[in-house]
C-alpha cells in the first residue's frame, strides 16, 4: 500500500522537494533572481580589488591592507542585498583608525561575483582569498595571526561556519542582527517552520556549531549586537544566543541597542 502511493505520489513528492528547496533558497538568497549592480573599483593606494578564480567562478575580493603584516585580520561577511562595494569608504576610515588588515570576500551570484551562493562555498572561496593574499605577503600564516570574523545578518551565518569549519584559526567572533535557525531566516510563520525546518539542505543551524567552537583552543570571544526594534530577528534571538554562548563558557560581550536590524554605521566602531 505505502510502495503503491509513493508511485503514483512520486511526481507531486519531487516537485514538492524541488519548491520547498528553491523557497529557502531564494528566501536566504534572493539576490540570485534580482541582482544588484556592483560598483568598479580601481586598486588604490589604500585598498586592492583582486578577482579570483574559484571553482570555475570569478569571485570579487577587496582587500585593505595594514602598516603592521601582524596586525589583527579583520574579515567581513555583509547581509543581504548588500555587496561589499557598499563598505569600501567605512572600512578604509576603520584600516586607518585601527590598523587591521580588512578582507571581503564577494559571495557567490552578488554583484559581479559568478556561480550560485551557498554555506559551503563562501566558505572555501575565503580560505581561496585569504591563501592568495599569504602568496602576496599580506598576511601570515592563521596560526601567527588574529582574525576577528564579522558578520552581519545573514552573514552571522557564515561567520560561525567559518570558524566552525576552520579551528585552526586564532579567532574572535562579532555577530550583529544574526539568526540561531534558518527558519529564523526563512519565515515567523510557526505553522510553517516544522516543515519548512524538516527540509533545509544546508547546516545553518547555530547550536551546535557554538558548542563545537566553545571547544577550540584558539577560539577566543564573541560579541552579540542586536536591535530591541529589530522585526526581522527578534531580539528574542539574540537573547538566545547569548545563553548558548555563555552555557559554553565562552567570553560574552552582549549589547542591546535602540534601533531595527539595518542601524549599522552610526555605532560600528563603538563596538569593534
């Protein structure tokens, strides 16, 4: 009886897979159908545009370098329908007053970056950037250097998978306006979540990468930044995170600010 309906159930059950997968897909990527236009830069004296080639794809790196090779790497993951075009005067006026090496890395299908985003592979296209840029003598070996990951909305995610994925890195870790479950991501629809949650085909899940990463030798610290006004993540969220953080024991810096999920540029260095 369950083989006859699996049979004759089959083409609605493949279609349903497929649309359940692209819903997610474009909820946390939607840039992939509405792109948005990069803005040319020319390498500076203050800052290069170098252009990968990663699996085939070209991938847009900027990269701000430091007067010390040692100082402290400070890497970007931007939100959604943003590039990091968008943060090129901020964080040239940030590499001055803080002397950081900066690095950003283009996540696949934005801006003039090619190929289909996803978890995994903005993760192998920054450890790309970052060998190249040890090639040009710009940075030193993970061990010997510190790296603070920072990530914003969508980008939370990314910077705690890189970390996850990457132990060898000396790190810290700045998640601002970020999400614990790609349901969080996807919709505040309680009656959806269960299914949709059932259907994620990439591991965007917070808790049990914090636990991991708690585990690290050269995990360092995390800083929580979240608006009380904030409607697409509740402040809920991030409230969360910081008790998953800090059941680790892991060094917790929380700070709740008035305003909504986009307030960024008013308060970013308080906070660096």
């Amino acid at each position: 009886m369950i083989k006859n309906f699996f049979k004759k159930n089959l083409c609605f059950i493949f279609f349903g897979i497929i649309f359940v997968w692209a819903y997610q897909t474009l909820s946390l990527y939607p840039v992939i159908i509405n792109n948005i236009k990069p803005t040319v830069f020319n390498t500076t004296n203050e800052f290069e545009v170098n252009y990968l080639n990663v699996d085939n794809n070209k991938i847009k790196t900027i990269f701000f370098k430091s007067y010390k090779k040692d100082s402290p790497v400070l890497v970007y993951f931007h939100g959604n329908y943003e590039l990091i075009d968008y943060y090129v005067d901020l964080f040239n006026h940030v590499r001055k007053d803080y002397d950081l090496n900066i690095l950003m890395v283009e996540y696949n299908g934005y801006g003039d970056s090619e190929g289909f985003p996803s978890l995994k592979q903005n993760e192998i296209n920054l450890n790309k950037a970052i060998e190249y840029y040890k090639e040009k003598d710009y940075l030193k070996n993970e061990s010997n250097q510190e790296y603070i990951f920072f990530g914003r909305s969508l980008g939370t995610a990314q910077a705690l998978n890189f970390i996850y994925k990457n132990p060898d890195y000396k790190s810290k870790l700045i998640m601002h306006s970020g999400f614990m479950s790609p349901v969080d991501a996807i919709t505040n629809n309680e009656y959806l979540n269960p299914y949709l949650s059932l259907m994620i085909f990439e591991d965007y899940m917070a808790g049990h990468k914090i636990k991991a990463i708690a585990g690290y030798e050269n995990f360092k610290s995390v800083v929580i930044i979240h608006g009380t006004k904030d409607d697409l993540f509740d402040i809920k969220v991030a409230r969360n995170m910081k008790k998953a953080f800090e059941k680790e024991d892991v060094n917790t810096q929380y700070i709740e600010y008035e305003g909504g999920h986009n307030f960024f540029y008013d308060f970013f260095e308080d906070y660096l």
